[in-house]
C-alpha cells in the first residue's frame, strides 16, 4: 500500500471529522475506515495535532523545519571547531 502524504490541513480536517464522530458514539476502528487513516495514524496524528487551529499547526511546522536546520548548522560548527583545535595543538 502506497504512503499518502496529508498536508497540514487535510490532517485537521480529517481529525475534527474523526473527534465529531467519536463524540456521536462511533468507534475509532470506524470512524478511522471513514476518514480512511489507520488507528496507529489516528493515535499519532491527534498526540501531534490534537487541539491545534489550523495556524497554529502551520506555525509549529515552521519552527520544527527551523530547529532542523539551527541543528544542523551547530553540528557543523561543532565540527569546524574541533577540526581547528585539533590543528592548533599539533597533533595531525
């Protein structure tokens, strides 16, 4: 089975729909046939999106994609910097 890829606004969607059906005494097993997700994909997608507006879950993307990247950057710079003290004390 391929892997779909949601944006973030088709997985708050689907999540509000599935939350709607829940609370009308539907089962998750059913409710995730309907909205056409896993039950592991329902449990992770409401532990990362559960209770955030639409905005709010673009924004946290947008800093997760910025926390990647200040990651990266201090990786390499950690490594610029041992590579110069390693040549400053002389032992290449």
């Amino acid at each position: 089975m391929p892997k779909k890829k949601y944006t973030t606004e088709q997985i708050i969607n689907r999540l509000r729909k599935a939350e709607v059906m829940v609370s009308q005494g539907e089962t998750v097993a059913t409710v995730c046939k309907a909205i056409e997700i896993t039950d592991q994909t329902y449990y992770r997608w409401r532990k990362e999106y559960g209770g955030l507006k639409l905005d709010q879950a673009k924004h946290f993307k947008e800093l997760e994609k910025e926390n990647g990247r200040l990651k990266r950057l201090v990786a390499d710079l950690s490594l610029d910097n041992a590579i110069l003290k390693e040549a400053n004390s002389g032992n290449f």
